[in-house]
C-alpha cells in the first residue's frame, strides 16, 4: 500500500509541474505571450510616441484592485486548422491609455 501512495504521489508531482511549465514557460502560454509583447511594446519607438515614456502594461482589474489577469483565449483556427493564442492588456501612460491585442500561431 504504500507503494501505491508513493507512485501516487510521485505522479501528482509530475502532473503539477507539467500544468506550471504548459501554464509559465511554454512558448504559448499566455503570461509570455503578454512578457514578449511588453517588452515589444516598451521598446518600440512609434508606442512611446503615442503614450509616453514610461509605458505601464497591466492585466484586466480584478475586484480587489489588482491588475494581474491577462484576458487569452485559445482556439483552432479555422483556416489554417492550427492553434492560436490571443491575448489581451491594458497600456497606460502619461500621454493616453489603450488596450493591446496580440495573436500566436503555432507552427
């Protein structure tokens, strides 16, 4: 029985760090879609142009005031048949604010 418990246990293990990694590090998940494209829209001359410098990049407010959720939505193309990454945040700066869309396609 114990066996069990520990094959159970080792399992969980595997499956929480395979959801963090799909969920952190894989190169279409949303929260680096959205560190990507900040870091774009930071350096991009035509964006501090329009907002100002510094340029905030925040995610949808939640209840409590905090701006950490990043609007995605994930789906199958119709066209094309492959599997695409839209995510959407807010820009803010001392010039004017705006919402940014960005789109992934995987290959």
């Amino acid at each position: 029985m114990l066996y069990v418990f520990l094959i159970a246990g080792c399992a969980g293990i595997i499956g929480l760090v395979y959801i963090l990694y799909k969920q952190f590090w894989s190169a279409l998940s949303p929260t680096r879609i959205y560190s990507d494209a900040a870091k774009i829209i930071r350096a991009d001359d035509r964006c501090i142009a329009v907002f100002g410098s510094p340029i905030a990049v925040h995610g949808e407010e939640t209840s409590r005031g905090r701006r950490r959720h990043v609007r995605s939505i994930d789906y199958i193309s119709t066209t094309s048949g492959t599997r695409r990454v839209r995510v959407m945040f807010h820009l803010k700066g001392p010039l004017a604010r705006g919402t940014a869309y960005t789109e992934i396609e995987e290959v």
